[in-house]
DNA sequence: AACTATGATTGCAAATTATGCAACGATGCT
DNA sequence: AGCATCGTTGCATAATTTGCAATCATAGTT
C-alpha cells in the first residue's frame, strides 16, 4: 500500500523492543541498510526516533507526546480513573480499563496490583476477543448482527484448555454476559489467571469500555474472584453515572 | 528526504490536536486526499491510527504501546547512576548496571573498583546468559514461557568448573534467585571473581535493569561476598523508587 | 603512526512505487 | 427519489525510492 511507510513503521516496533545500531535493524529487516538509514533519517527528522552518542537508535521524545495526546482525548479515561483506583485501593489487584480501537480491545490503562505476584500486561495490547473478560463485556452490548459477524471472524487461538473456541460457543457466553451483567474469565486466557469484568456505560447507554480486575489463581479461589463481582460492578456503575448514564433498574420511576 | 514518511508523520502530528475526517485532513495537508487516505490506510494497518464508527480518524493504540515500552528502557542509566556511585564509595568494588538490550544482557554502565586488582569488562559488552549473576536477575523476572525457551536455546558455554550447563539446572537457579530477590555467581564465569546482583524495577513492576558488585576471590570470601547483599539490594531498591516502583512488601496496608 | 575492521554515508542509474486525476460508490439528508 | 457529501478505486505519468558500489569516519590493533 506504502511500502516506505510501512516499513518504517515497522522499524519503530522493533525499536520499541530497545535501542539499536543502524545495522543491527538492517540485519532484523529484509530490506537493504541504506533504505533503512534513510527511513530513520526520516524519523528523526519529525523526533520519532533519537540517536545517542554511539549512533543506536532509540524511539523519540514525538511518540510521547503523541501517545499522552492520545490518551487524553479518550475521556473514559479521565472519568475512570479516580473510581479505578479506589477499586485497586479496596482489592488490591490489577485493575483494567478496555476498549474497542477499531475492530480490536485495547488496554486503555492499568493500575498495578499491590501483591507480589504480578500479571503481564501493558497499556497499548490488545485483548483476545475469545477470551478475555473485557472483550467478552465489549462484544456482548453488540447488536446481534455485528456479534455474529465477529464472531465469525475470530482466529480462534488457543490459550488454555479452557478457552472458547468456536462461535457458537462464544455466541452463548456472551449472552450469558449480557443477561447477568458482568463476564468472567475462568484461565481462559492464561492458566494461572482468573478475571472479571463489568461494562462501562455513557449517556446513550451504550458499553463504551470495560474494567476488569485480574488475579493469579494462587492468590485467590473461584469464590474468592466471584466476591470481587459486587464492589467491581459498583465502580462501573459509578464510573457511568459520571459519564451521564441513568441506571433504568434504579428509580423506574 | 522521504516523502511518504514525512508526510505521513506530519499527519500524526496533525491528529495529535484531535480526531479528524480524511478531508479536513487532506485541506489542511498540502496534498491530494486520494494521497492522505492511502496514507491513513498504512497508518491503520500499524494500528498508529483508528477509524471511529463515524470514520474520523484518531492516535491508535500502536502509539500508547510505544511509548510505555520507551518509557519502561528510559534513561535507567540515569536514574541508576548517584546510586551506584555511593554503592562503588561504599564497598570500593567493580558495580555493573545490565539490562536487555533485544535478545542479550549487555552491560549498560560500570563503575570502577578502587582496589588495585580488577576485572576486566566494558559497558556495551554482553553477560554470558548462563553465568553472569546479572542474567540470572533478568531471566528470572521474565514469563515461564520466555525463561524455558531462552533456557533451551542457549550455547552453553563452559567458563569454569561451576558454571550452570543445562536448561534443567538453569531453570532451577532461576527460580531460587526469582524467591530470594537477589543472585550470586560463585566463579561461574571467571575463576577467580564471584558476584552478586539484584533487580531494578520501574513502576509497572518488571525488571528493567540489574546492578551487580563484582569482587576477586583474593580480596574477599564467600561469606564476605554476601555481607553485600544487603547494601547491594538497598542500592537497587532506592533506584527502583526513583523510577516509580512501589515496594509491595512495605505497607501492605 | 600506519593499518584494519566496522559501521555510516552518498552518487547514480533503474524501476518500483507514489501520485493526482477523474470516475465510481456509499451514505445520509431534504 | 434526488441531491450532496465523503470515501474509494483504476490508470497513466513521473517522481520517489531503492540497491549497489564506492567513499568517508571512527575505533581498535599491531
């Protein structure tokens, strides 16, 4: 489509990975050095990549700024934030916030858990749409139409044994999503983590992200994770309100 | 330089004051829309752009993902630096800071000893991955996953007669240092100097960094050598608060 | 100090790739 | 239904990008 572009966008990926010498990026990609030395030219013009003293390269001060603009023009964000972190306060677990960018669920922020035993992940991946609890909460507030079609489409991968892996299957969870109001993922994702999640709603009604909390099944049991349900639906339920949701199963007036 | 590339970053550079429709774009860019949305078209494939439903094009998460990796490798060296220094005044040792740079550990900076026999490194060398206490640290925080297939694919060269050579016996070391917080190299790689090492943490949690003290045997004995842990994993912790790492274990409140 | 090795840079010719135009398609509004 | 607005595509032109080979810069070595 734009072969230089695309190409040089693949280079700041590999750059994400850390600093490297104009060589060393050659040798990763398949095109030849010189291409590559003018492609970084070019993006060092515009300060998406700087080069140190001993010329290696490395992403530029532009792609923070760009990545913080970013983030603020998501005002989910903002709004969630405070409610997030009394959350993560309350369990002490690690704390999602998700949404769809396009056709795929993005990690929009995170707030770390507090114990010792962590769960990888990072602002910027994208969720499994099979199996993460976010992209469950996500895809059940889709008309059925676009539900099907996504589901559909899915590459089916394989986490654990426990992951969903036909449309059907999915179809059925996410029904199920819908009706009580909140997913779970039972290591489905991965095989020593459990999660839950609950929808984040605006004015109009419709699911505009999702929260999720994520814990290490050492740490806590079935039970223990369904317990994190009620103080996590509440922080969604705030977290709308704020964003002009009215909650119609309160004051049907 | 480049044309395409400019282009195409300055239409980031565009988006970073809003979301905007191809045409607003391509009026206020100097050049054809049928040029700007191919453009687009590229950045979207990236996913440094999105397509809301309304098509408007806004940042992509490819952005966030960026910019907290570059975060995550930002100037630990600088941050570390003050630090390591009062660790070198103190012990009067060789200190070393590693971190990963793509596949291997390479030496980030050093401080010399001030006692008359040394040992010989350079910053931008890499650390044997089954010897140096350094790797240990790094390996040790990383994914199951990411440590066995790294621990099976290593060239297992043998330094000395201690030195770890299977996966098996790697994978064991790694676990006791990943539980004890800190890792010793007990002449693994050079007969006649042992080290120790311990983590660096930014504020997500992960290792990014290891420091190490690097002494002669002549100069000092086993049991010396680990009455420096604990100056050693107070350096590391002091650098991990500068860079954001909130220590799980105090005020667990 | 000269030599060698490693890595960065540039001139140039070939051609692949990007460009702009104009026509077409899709979507929403009156 | 008709109109308007905006996104998309086919194609010919030409301009940009590419790869090679030669040159320059730097650092390490004898």
């Amino acid at each position: 489509m734009s072969q230089s572009l695309l190409r040089a966008l693949d280079l700041l990926g590999e750059l994400a990975a850390g600093p490297a010498s104009l060589d060393e990026l050659a040798s990763r990609a398949t095109v030849h050095k010189t291409t590559v030395m003018r492609l970084l030219h070019s993006l060092e013009e515009k300060r998406f990549v700087v080069r140190d003293a001993q010329q290696r390269y490395r992403l530029g001060p532009k792609l923070f700024e760009l990545s913080s603009l970013a983030l603020e023009q998501r005002d989910v964000r903002a709004a969630a934030r405070p409610h997030l972190a009394k959350l993560n306060e309350l369990t002490g677990h690690t704390i999602h916030l998700a949404a769809f960018e396009g056709s795929d669920v993005t990690y929009i922020d995170k707030l770390e858990s507090r114990q010792p035993v962590r769960m990888y992940s990072r602002i910027g991946l994208t969720a499994a749409l099979n199996a993460a609890a976010v992209s469950k909460v996500l895809l059940a507030d889709l008309p059925p139409a676009r539900r099907e079609a996504i589901a559909a489409s899915i590459d089916y991968r394989k986490f654990t044994e426990r992951t969903i892996m036909t449309p059907d299957a999915l179809l059925a969870e996410l029904d199920r999503v819908a009706a009580q109001g909140w997913a779970i993922d039972d290591s489905e994702h991965e095989e020593f983590v459990h999660c839950v999640a609950a929808p984040i709603r605006d004015a109009s009604g419709h699911v505009v992200a999702a929260a999720s909390c994520s814990v290490p099944m050492v740490l806590l049991d079935h039970e223990g994770l369904l317990a994190l349900v009620p103080p996590l639906t509440a922080c969604t339920e705030a977290i709308s309100q704020d964003l002009g949701w009215i909650n119609p199963e309160r004051n049907p007036s």
